[in-house]
C-alpha cells in the first residue's frame, strides 16, 4: 500500500471476482416502472429485441426486467446481472467540480464519472482519448471512485480486467449521453497481460527495470500486480481488454464503427522469449448512428502534426491502420498519445467550432490540436497537476479565428448544466 499526494492508499492487485447472485426475492412485490431505453443499454440488449422478448413495446415493470435478466441473450455491459434493479432504481445527483477556462477551452479538475454529469446531453460532436491501462501506471493524485457494480477504486485499478471493463463502458455509456447524434468517440486503449508484475508511474521507470537498472526489491515498490485466483486467466495470458471495451458498447447501443490499430513507430523493448513483442495499440471508433459526421478528405488536407497523411509510412488510402509516431513524453506526463493521433480523428469527425471533449486529458495534446485546428475544447482530468500542464500546453497554441467567430471567451460560452 501507499499514500499519494492526496492520502489515497492504492493497494495491490490480487484478482478477486466476487461471489454473487441476483436476489429474485428482494425485488418481487416492487412497483417501479421504466421505459425501454432507460432498460436496453443495461441488459445488452436492442430496444426491438427488448419488445420481441416481451411481447409489447411501452413500459417496463420490474418482473418484465427480471425477465430479461434470465434471458439467454442477457449480456452484461457495465453492471453485473445482480446490480441492475439497483441501478434502475437509485437517485443519481451530479456533484460540483473544480474548473479553469479561458477563451474557448475549458479545463475541469475531478473525477470523471461526476465531471460528465455537468456536461449538456447532445452537445459534444467528438469525444478523443487515451484511458489509462489496466493495472500499469500508478498515476499521480489517483482518487477512489464509487462504481455502479460496487467496486470502489482508482480507474485503472481494478482487481480484474473485467472490472476495468465495466468501468470503461460506464463511462462510455454517461459519454452517449453528451454526444451529438452525428457525434464519433475515438477511444484509445492498449491491452494488458494478466501477469504478476510491479505497476509504475511511467514507461521510462519501466524500460528502466528491464535493462536490470531498478534497485528497488518487490515488497518496495508502491503497488504490485498479482495474476494468481483470476477466475479463468492463466499467468501470461493477454486479457483482450480493448474488444471486450468494444463489443459492450455496442450492447449498451453505441455503433462500432472501426477497431483502428495505431501501429506505433517506436515501442517499449519487451524481453519474452514465449510470444512476439507489443508494438501497438488501438483506438476503437464509435457512433450513435450509422452516418456520424466524417470529413475523409482531412486526412489528405491536414498536416502530419494534427494527424493528416505520415508520408512514407502510410499509403493515400485511409485504412485502419494508422502509423503514427509515440509522444515524446516531454513535459511531465508518463501515459502521453502524439498529438497527431487526436489530430486525425478530431479532423475527421469534426467541423471548426466544433466541440471536442477528451475525459482524460493528461497534459493536454488533445486540446493542442483541437485548439490548432479551430474546434471548442472541453478537457477533465483528476490530477490538479495534470491540468495545469494542459493549461499552459493549450493556451501556448496560436488561436485560431474560432475563438473571435464564436466570442467563445468564457465558461458560459460552453454546454454546462451542473453546478460549477
Ligand atoms: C493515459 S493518461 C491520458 C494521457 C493524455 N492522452 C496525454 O496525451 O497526455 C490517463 C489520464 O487519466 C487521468 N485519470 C485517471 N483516473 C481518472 C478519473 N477517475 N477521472 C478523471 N481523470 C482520470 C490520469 O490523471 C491521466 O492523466
């Protein structure tokens, strides 16, 4: 265990999978009502199949719900069968943040889960980010957060893969509800292997290990990851995070669009003689419809930098495949994307004076090149310092003529509900 700045102790990862059941008895003389789509996205289920299975469209009593969680088509998303009614059921209040703005950008210091709850439903046109990994990084100023299936830990922290994966499609699932019905998210997200192993706060402290430079004994180090009484994946085996991210989003109604593979131009060395090396990562796109707003022409019309065409690596053919260069991790942040990377999907998914949201946005690359390529910017990160990076990076970019068309010059001028 260890305390950071703020006093949060992050413990070990030990894989425990929660022994537990639905208790059908609780719930049967309950009388709440819901509507079909309040229901679809937490049963992994299509609203027509929902009417299907139950014969009629219209509301939906608890017994209908039970109903649909023993259907042999039921799917968790990010709730566990036993947790659904719970959820159905709770009040859910959005809670106040801490925040900076300047003109057309706004950044928000907190916890992502609640951050969101102040954004207006329908008003982001592009959501672009890199969550952190599961069970690698320890980030600074990490904060516990209360999760809908009862686990209560750091994002990334989670005591299996499949907790990492329902906290993911939580947040993916608060994120359709900002998103513009033409809107794209583009979510990127390396795999991780279910191994026993020491987390650390970057890839240089890592490469660092590797080539036998760390002094520090196993019991030293701030948290250990343990691959031991996983409920089914052996020591070494590779957890297929990223598609399970996907094919759960696609059940709580969100459209997949592509499984991208950022195939990176340089790559952590990893020393295994039993399985080829990791040299990239993915960002899956994902829609509400079927026709998302997509500009393909940017990828010819915007410079390398903010993710147009890498000549020499890439062919003139958007495909997915995207051969991009890693950040140089220069100003302070372990976990960084290039810039080119959020470049190329805001350019894609995007006109100028669009909004463009990143929950996660570190130190800011995001914001870099929303802010050069003329789009409104929202950012959220839980680290005070993390933010102040991004600040000064994205205030440092040249204004485009955005801001002046817009008179985008105060937090007003952005889509906030909440309390701020
Ligand atoms: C992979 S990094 C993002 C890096 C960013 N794309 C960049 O280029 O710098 C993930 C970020 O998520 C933040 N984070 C972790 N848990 C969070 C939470 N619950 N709410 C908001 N931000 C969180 C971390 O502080 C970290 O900066």
């Amino acid at each position: 265990m260890v305390a950071l700045n703020h006093g949060v102790q992050l413990p070990d990862i030990k894989p425990q999978t929660p022994v537990a059941a639905l208790d059908r008895s609780a719930w049967l003389s309950r009388e709440e009502m819901f509507s079909i789509a309040e229901v679809a996205p937490l049963v992994g289920m299509a609203p027509t199949f929902i009417a299907k299975v139950l014969g009629r469209r219209g509301h939906l009593t608890v017994q209908d719900v039970l109903t649909l969680l023993d259907q042999d088509a039921f799917s968790e998303t990010f709730l566990p069968r036993s947790k659904v009614l719970d959820y159905l059921t709770a009040d859910r209040e959005a809670s106040a943040v801490d925040h900076q703005t300047t003109a057309a950008h706004l950044l928000i210091e907190g916890n992502v889960t609640e951050a969101l709850d102040l954004l207006e439903p329908g008003s982001v046109q592009c959501v672009v980010t890199s969550t952190p990994y599961w069970g690698l990084r320890i980030y600074k100023d990490s904060k516990l957060v209360q999760w809908a299936d009862g686990e209560e830990c750091a994002y990334g922290h989670e005591q299996t893969p499949e907790g990492f994966v329902r906290h993911s499609v939580q947040i993916l699932f608060q994120l359709r509800n900002v998103l513009a019905e033409d809107g794209s998210i583009w979510w990127n997200i390396m795999d991780s292997y279910n191994t026993r192993t020491q987390i650390r706060g970057n890839a240089a402290e890592a490469l660092r290990a590797m080539q036998g430079k760390d002094s520090k004994s196993w019991a030293d180090h701030a948290a250990r990851r343990y691959s031991a009484g996983h409920s089914y994946l052996k020591d070494g085996e590779l957890s297929m995070i990223p598609v399970q991210i996907a094919q759960r989003a696609s059940r709580i109604g969100l459209f997949v669009k592509s499984l991208i593979t950022w195939a990176k131009t340089s790559s952590m060395p990893e020393p295994q003689n039993s399985r080829v090396s990791r040299g990239s990562e993915f960002v899956i796109h994902l829609t509400k419809t079927r026709t998302p707003k997509f500009d393909r022409e940017a990828y010819r019309r915007v410079t390398p930098a903010l993710g147009g065409r890498n000549v020499g690596y890439e062919s003139d053919k958007l495909a997915d495949v995207w051969v991009l260069p890693t950040s140089s991790g220069k100003n302070g942040h372990g976990a960084q994307f290039p810039t080119a990377l959020p470049g190329r999907c805001i350019a894609l998914s995007t006109a100028p004076n669009d909004l463009v949201l990143d929950p996660f946005v570190g130190s800011g690359n995001s914001g870099v090149a929303a802010r050069a390529l003329g789009r409104r910017f929202i950012g959220i990160d839980v680290s005070p310092q993390y933010i102040g990076i991004a600040e000064t990076a994205i205030s440092s970019v040249p204004q485009s003529g955005f801001a002046a068309a817009t008179n985008a010059s105060t937090h007003q001028d952005l889509p906030m509900t909440g309390e701020l």
